[in-house]
C-alpha cells in the first residue's frame, strides 16, 4: 500500500500545468480609459499548435475596442488568426502551421497569445474570465491549462465630478424668502 501512495505522489508533483495568466496594465481605471487587457501562457511543457477561448468580460460596464495577437505562432500566412465579439466575449483562436522546432523556437518559457482592449464605460468592479478553451500542443494534444486572472475596478472621474445638486441653493433662496415675508409684517 506504501508503494502504490507513494507512486501516486511521485506521478501527481511531476505533473506541471500550464498557466495562463490575464493581467490588465492597472489595478483601477476611470470612466472613459482604455483597459489593456495580456493574455500569456508560462510553464509550457512543450511547444503550442493551437488555442482557442471565450474572453468573457463584462459588457455593462465596458465594450470591446480591438485586440491583436502575440508572434510566437509565426505571422501571415504561418498561421490562421481569428477573433470575433459578441455581446459580452470575444472568441479568439490561432492554429500553427510552422514546424514544431520552429514554434519551440519562437515560443519561450513565457509568452503573450492576445493582447484585447476595452473601453471603461461604467462605475463597477469586476474580472474577466475565459471559457470554451482548447490549448493543444504540437501533437494536438490536450494542455492542461491553470487560470490567474487580475481583478480591476472602474471608478468615477475626478475631473469630471458629478455635479452637486442645486437642492441647496433652492433651500436657503426658500428660506430667505420666508424670512423676508417675516420681517415685512
């Protein structure tokens, strides 16, 4: 029984899984900024063919702007780029048709696949995720993939405040009145 634990442990810490990371150039952004949003893959056991995820985010307080694609898939016609938004995501998929030394080549221990931005449109916070993945590596095979998503919240613009209600001014005019009727009789 020890041997058959200890040959699960031996098998389970080899393991590595991939890590695909999301990380926004800030922390907080204001009403109007442009969100920059690098998605990266590290801890890569082997050179990637193939991805493809639903870049979900959230469409009530902000819309998507554009996005362009990382190198270490090759450029032109070395491979098959697409990306297409819809209401709150935005599906994005690259196949590979260089040679497997030549994407090993390209592709280090860590590096960037997309980068999407976004436009900042509402107070609120909130955290992109991904869904519907598929990573494969040179063989097609399945990758393992682990998530690490930054958090970030959009907060109201300081220079441009939000107006202060007259309801003051109209009050103390209201008073003034008032004390002005009294004085007179």
């Amino acid at each position: 029984m020890k041997y058959v634990i200890s040959f699960i442990l031996l098998f389970s810490f080899g393991a590595n899984a991939t890590l695909l990371s999301i990380n926004t150039d800030q922390s907080s952004y204001k009403v109007g900024d442009t969100i920059v949003a690098q998605v990266s893959l590290s801890e890569l056991d082997s050179a990637l063919r193939l991805f493809q995820f639903d870049f979900n985010f959230t469409s009530n307080i902000m819309s998507f702007m554009d996005m362009s694609f990382g190198s270490s898939f090759g450029q032109g016609i070395d491979s098959d780029q697409t990306a297409l938004d819809s209401a709150n995501s935005v599906y994005v998929e690259e196949y590979s048709y260089l040679a497997d030394n030549e994407l090993s080549a390209l592709q280090p221990s860590q590096f960037i696949l997309a980068t999407l931005r976004f436009k900042a449109q509402a107070i609120g916070d909130t955290i992109f995720s991904v869904s519907a993945d598929w990573f494969g590596d040179v063989s097609n095979q399945g990758v393992l993939v682990t998530y690490q998503i930054d958090n970030f919240s959009i907060t109201n613009d300081p220079s441009h405040p939000v107006p202060e209600p007259a309801s003051l001014l109209i009050l103390l005019s209201g008073i003034l009145v008032i004390f002005k009727i009294r004085a007179t009789k």
